[in-house]
C-alpha cells in the first residue's frame, strides 16, 4: 500500500434507477482506469467474488445486486474484453451457492454472456496453500480462483454482530470453500485476515446502495444509503466504509490485524462524493440488548432456574 | 414415519419427555441419517420402509411426518393396519384424499388427528373464545397475515419437494391460515378469489399469494400469505358491530366503541408484562424446546386414543381446509372466483 491508493464513491439519487447505477459504476471505474489504478493483462481470466450469503436479495440489504456486478462485466468486456470472467461464491453452512444463484436471478442475467461462467467455489478443484497464517497452517483453495489473473472483490455495506462491519475483507472469508464455516466464527477476525493474506483482492467494489444495519450480516434491517464504492486496495475501501457507516477504523479488529501483518500505514486519496458528505451512523445491537441475550443463554442461570423449577 | 427437521425437533421430544409413552419404532428412507435420529432418542426398532413397520410392530399410533405428497399413502397404509394416525398438516394432497382417509378411519374405528398446531396458540385461542362469546356483535369482516422467509430464505430445504408443486406455499401457509380462519370465525369458507406472483428466477413457485373469501354467515375476509420475507409474521383481525380484536402470535387487543389511548397504554403494559414472564420462564428451559403447541395437539391426541374422544384437530376439519386450498389453486388458474361445495 502507499500514498496513491484510491477509493472513489459515487452517490445515486434514485436507488431504483438502473441506468443511474450503471453510469456510476462506469464513471468509477473510469476514474480509476485514467488514474492507472487498474491494471488487467490483456486476455486475461478475472474471478469476481461477490457477497452472496444467503438466499436473500439484495434490496433485503443482506446480498449483492446482480445487476451490479453485471454492469462492472460490461465495463469489463468494454475495456479489456477479457478471455474469461468468473463469478464465484461458495457454499456456507445456511447456503447452497447453486441455489442462490438461480433464485437470486445470477444464473438469468449471465445467461446471455457467452464468457461469463458462475462458479461453486465449494466443487472446483482445489490447489494446498501453505499459508502459516493466524489460525490456518495451510488452506485449500479454489483453483480457479487462486489461479485467476485478476481478482476483484464485490461486497455489501452492512454490519456484523461479531466484526463491526462486513464489506470487502469480510467478503473474502467467504471464498473459503468449506461448507460449515461456523466453527470458525469463535476466531472470525483472524480467519478473516487469513483468507485474505490467501490473495488480496486487486479491485474492490462495495455495493452500498441499499446497506444493512443491525443485526448484520443477514438478520439486519435494509438502510438505503444510495453509494457505490470503489477502491484499488482491500484495507482501505474497508477503512473508508467503516467511516461511512460511523464506526471508527481503529475499533475494526480485523483491519488492525490485516494492516499489522501486511505491516500497511492506511493513507489513500478520495474522488467523487467525500466521506464526510455521504458518513451516516449505522447502529449495530444496542448493548441492553447483548446484556439481555448473554443472560439468557448463560448456562449457568440456565442450570439455576431449572434447579428452582424442579 | 419419516426423520424430518418436524419429527426431530418438535414430535420425537414432546412424545419422550411423556411418561405413558414408549417411541417402539421409527421409519426413514434415507437410513444414514434417520439410524442416527433414532439411536440418539433411543428408538430401538428402525425400517426404511414404514409398510414393513406397520407389519413388523404393535402399534398404537404412527405421527405421519413425512413431505405432503406422501402423508396419504402411508396414513391410509397404517389406518388399513388397524393403528390410529396423527398426521401432519395438509392431510394428503387433495379433497378425494382426506375423504377416502376420514371414510377409513370411521370404518376402523380409529382415531385420525391432523396437525394444525397454530390454532392451540394462546392469542388465537384467546381470539376464538372472543368471536364464539359474541362479545364482538355480528361479525362482518376478518382479515389474515402468514408469511415467513420460506425454504432458501430462511432454510435449505433436505429435497426439492417444496418446489416439485408450484402451489406448495399453500399447503405450507395457505393451510394454516385457513384452518385458523374457519376455527376463530366457525365458519366454513364457501367463495374465494385469489391473485398470486412468483418472484425467484427461474423457479415458477407461486411464493406470494393474496386473496379474498367470503363465508357461508356472509364474513368477508382477505388473506395473505408468503415466503421471501425478512421476518416471520402472523396476525389475524375480526371486526364486528360491537368490537374489533386484533391477535397475532405474541398478544391479542381487544378494541371497542370507548377505545383510548389510556386502553392502548393499559394493553402494551399487559401484553409487555406477558412476553417478560415468558421469557423469564423460558431462562431455565433447554434450547430448542418444542413449542407448547405441540405438547398440546399430542397429548390430546394420545387421550382422544385411551377415552375415545375427538383430537383436536379432526380429519373432518382438514378436509374443509382441503376444499379452500383447491378452490384458490383454481382461482389462481382460472383468475376467477370459484363457489365452495
């Protein structure tokens, strides 16, 4: 990371505007293009990993807008007209990826792309990763997402009841191709920070357009925010997001961890709306709320009140 | 009969945690995974196919919980084996179905139950003792909500079953409701008209379905029900010439003439009073108890077997609940109203 790292954010004034999306889609990335903050090989293969984590759409706040990632295929194809396109997600302990995609209307809209492919990240081949990470010694990895020339992450605006946020760098722990990811969630920051060490993502876009608050990321309630969010560096679009959403970066466990291991001092330059324009404050569960729950799962008043009971 | 999320979660603990119980045997295709149900709760006796089951064991009763295209094979199956049947909502598929299973277990002389547990729910019991007191005058109008996320929203479905049938959501919801209507209101549904979408990709599903009927006392009543949803609701209103009452699954508002804000205050602070106790009272339960309903449908069927009384839900009703959901599903395709024999 340095100095020249770029995020630019583009507000859209009608959140059911297609067009309106898609132009600020256009106008962001061409900005970043101009800048020379893209750099794809010619005839190359890039793997999109969007946020798809739960049959849910994205007006539910909880997944990405195909017609998003749909409009960055077609900059895509307009700019580099690359050899091929892969959109991967994998399964998760609450989701079958394949499912997700027909329902969610991915399977429709790629249908007409003849180098578009979508991809179960969870039944690709996979390739060992000795990694030496924080909670992994080695992780195996989709092969065509470790072997893609080009990665580009596409991430949702919400909160997270354990992280804080979910945007770019929680998005990547979803490329881990296990099922039942759950068992990691008692070390999230540091499987997070892990799948991302994996391979950093070399463009990241966050759909902010209608965001979640609350008990994120998919229980939560929809927060209509109108952004789109664009940078060339996963720590940080991820530290721009957070203060967008109010929260302060430094509170953001897994971005210190990830900044601390790729030994990163987070400075970048903005274009397009300023972060103190679009900065809104996204609450996360109120603390009587944790107070109440922590209590009523305790198991030692759960053991108490049976022995009163009985 | 069957090892599904409903018997695993909610039959097979209420029916071990009563004493004059005894769970013999157990039937389940997929064998890997029904073994482990059934060794995990003790069940000693296990088939994959519940006709060698029928054969094989003396047996009182079978809880028929398998998907619904399957409830009328293996009902009729352990009805002809002279065992009484409880059988999870719908009651098979369609009207000739439940008839033909009602006509069977009045021949035997056995008892048939069904499980349309949400009646047993406290507010909509506490709804219909409302409506039968006449403490709302005469009841003209009703209005009902049932959706949730559904299966891929809110569950992964085990088997594409759900979506093999693209009315499923009404035998899933559609069901309830209906049930719930005719038990509040005791009134059989005669007039329906009905309007549905589908809104997942590719998937014909009919997911949201709205509607409008009319009952054989002259109650209109309008109806929805859906999957897709963010959250779980359901709530159901009557409103009559002396008083409204609203209840859904948490409270139920009484509203009359005089209704005022120091009534609204008076209600939250009841209701708020109530949902505490609950949850104080639920502190020292185990997790994933089953919902009182349940313990209450089983055990009245258990005693409607040893006094020869009625469960509480019978094969009579469900039948009538039968008759509703066809007539929407010919509503939605013939986009018309459609009269109820």
């Amino acid at each position: 990371m340095n100095t020249n790292d770029l995020v630019g954010i583009s507000e859209i004034k009608n959140l059911k505007n297609r067009k309106e999306i898609k132009n600020s889609i256009f106008n962001l990335l061409d900005e970043m293009k101009k800048r020379d903050h893209i750099k794809i090989p010619i005839n190359s293969k890039i793997f999109i990993k969007p946020n798809i984590c739960l049959v849910k759409c994205c007006e539910s706040g909880t997944t990405v807008d195909p017609f998003i990632v749909k409009f960055l295929v077609d900059w895509l194809i307009e700019n580099y007209n690359p050899q091929k396109i892969i959109i991967g997600e994998a399964d998760a302990t609450q989701l079958n990826i394949d499912i997700a995609f027909k329902v969610l209307g991915w399977e429709y809209i790629f249908s007409e792309y003849s180098n578009v492919q979508l991809l179960n990240l969870s039944k690709d081949d996979n390739v060992k990763i000795n990694l030496n990470g924080l909670y992994f010694e080695n992780l195996d990895m989709s092969k065509t997402y470790m072997e893609s020339d080009y990665l580009i992450s596409v991430g949702k605006l919400k909160t997270h009841t354990i992280t804080g946020i979910t945007c770019i760098l929680k998005n990547q722990y979803g490329a881990n191709p296990i099922k039942y990811k759950a068992p990691y969630h008692k070390h999230l920051d540091e499987v997070i920070c892990d799948l991302n060490m994996v391979r950093m993502p070399d463009l990241c876009l966050v759909d902010g357009i209608i965001g979640m608050e609350g008990k994120g990321p998919v229980s939560g309630i929809p927060k209509p925010m109108g952004l789109i969010i664009i940078g060339d560096n996963v720590l940080v679009t991820d530290h721009a997001c957070a203060k967008i959403m109010g929260f302060k970066p430094d509170k953001i466990t897994h971005l210190k961890l990830i900044a601390k291991e790729t030994n990163s001092k987070i400075s970048y330059e903005t274009f397009g709306e300023d972060i103190k324009t679009v900065q809104t404050n996204f609450e996360l569960i109120s603390s009587w709320e944790n107070i109440l729950g922590s209590l009523y799962n305790n198991k030692a008043i759960k053991k108490i009140m049976a022995v009163i009971r009985t | 009969m069957g090892l599904g999320s409903i018997a695993k979660n909610m039959h097979i603990p209420v029916l071990s945690s009563l004493n004059n119980v005894i769970i013999s045997s157990a039937a389940e295709k997929q064998v890997d995974n029904g073994k482990k149900i059934a060794d995990k709760w003790g069940i000693k006796n296990y088939y994959d196919d519940y006709n060698i089951m029928y054969e094989s064991c003396d047996l009182d009763a079978v809880f028929i919980c398998l998907p619904n295209f399957l409830h009328y094979n293996a009902t009729l199956s352990a009805l002809k084996h002279d065992i009484n049947v409880f059988c999870e909502k719908p009651m098979g598929t369609n009207v000739n179905e439940a008839q033909q299973l009602v006509k069977t277990a009045q021949k035997k002389d056995l008892n048939l139950g069904v499980g349309y547990n949400r009646r047993l729910m406290q507010t909509y019991q506490n709804l219909a003792d409302t409506v039968n007191s006449y403490r709302l005058g005469r009841v003209l109008q009703t209005h009902g909500i049932l959706v949730n996320p559904g299966p891929y929203g809110g569950w992964i479905p085990s088997s594409d079953w759900f979506f093999k049938d693209i009315y499923n959501l009404l035998y899933d919801l559609g069901s309830h409701l209906m049930d719930l209507f005719m038990f509040i209101l005791s009134n059989q549904i005669v007039e329906v008209y009905a309007q549905g979408v589908s809104t997942m990709y590719d998937l014909e599903v009919i997911d949201n379905i709205s509607g409008f009927f009319k009952t054989e006392d002259d109650i209109l009543g309008s109806f929805n029900i859906g999957w897709r949803m963010g959250s779980k609701y359901d709530a159901i209103q009557v409103h009559g010439t002396g008083a409204s009452v609203f209840a859904n699954s948490m409270e139920t508002e009484f509203r009359h003439a005089s209704y005022s804000p120091l009534d609204k205050i008076s209600d939250n602070f009841s209701s708020s009073k109530k949902i505490i106790s609950t949850f104080i009272g639920n502190v020292g339960s185990t997790a994933g108890r089953p919902d009182e309903t349940y313990f209450k449908e089983i055990i009245a069927f258990l005693e409607s077997i040893n006094n020869e009384k009625k469960p509480l839900v019978t094969g009579e009703d469900a039948i009538n609940v039968l008759k509703v959901l066809e007539s929407i599903k010919k509503s939605l395709n013939e986009k018309k109203e459609v009269h109820i024999k």
